[in-house]
C-alpha cells in the first residue's frame, strides 16, 4: 500500500500547481510518455513545461488508483482552464480529458509516467501535441 500513498503524493503534488512539487516527486531518470500526443520526455523537459503553459488550474479528479507490484494505475478526470490558442478551446473554457496514468514508483518517486487519454473535450490533440513536441508523424 505504500505505492498507492507515492501516487496520491504525486496528485497531490500536481493539482498544487506547483512545477517544482512535481518535478520532486520524480527520480532523476524518470521517464514521461503520453503516446496519444507523441509526448516522450524526462524530468524538468521542456515539452512539460510548454504543455502546462497551455492551461491554468490544472486538476487530477481521482476515480480510482490500483496497485500492482511496483506501479499504480490511476483512473481520473482532468480538468483545466484553457489559456487559448491553436488546438485549445477559447481562453478561460473548461477543459477535460478522461484519463489513465501508470505510474511505476521506485524507492518512494515516480519512475515511469504513462498517460493513456481517453475522452476529451475542449482539446484538437493532434493541433496541441503540435504546439508541444512539433509536427506529427502518423496520427
């Protein structure tokens, strides 16, 4: 049950808002992987600090975590602020995405970070991984 607390620290740390609270809750080796936007990247990537400049109250709405071996999965709703902008829904509209993230936790810290993105509204990802990690290959 131990990992299952790391996943609500690291929750905890990213609905704060705060970049730094989140950075600390990850190994120096950690990786972050949102296949749906070609997002592939480590610990304090420019990529992540691009993609949360996009919204404003970011927020993880928890629906369930579940724990194995060394990883939780954590079943939520993200909702945000847009700030606008190509991909984005008009600045100030809420945004959502129905989620799920692996998390793989090692001595305490998030090692692996994957987000599977389910439904979503207010977002084009397609545009929006774009504006993040450049143009797209595939689809």
């Amino acid at each position: 049950m131990e990992n299952l607390k790391v996943a609500q620290k690291f929750v905890d740390a990213y609905n704060s808002g705060d970049p730094a609270r989140v950075k600390d809750m990850l190994t120096e080796d950690a990786e972050i992987l949102i296949p749906a936007m070609g997002m592939v990247n480590g610990r304090g990537s420019e990529q992540g600090q691009k993609a949360m400049g996009l919204v404003t109250q970011r927020t993880i709405e928890v629906h369930r975590m579940i724990a194995s071996g060394d990883a939780v999965a954590i079943e939520f709703l993200w909702h945000a602020i847009s700030s606008g902008g190509p991909g984005l829904a008009p600045a100030g509209s809420r945004l959502e995405m129905e989620d799920c993230i692996v998390l793989d936790i090692r001595d305490g810290l998030v090692s692996r970070y994957v987000e599977y993105i389910g439904r979503y509204e207010g977002i084009d990802l397609a545009v929006v991984s774009g504006r993040i990690v450049g143009s797209r290959q595939g689809g």
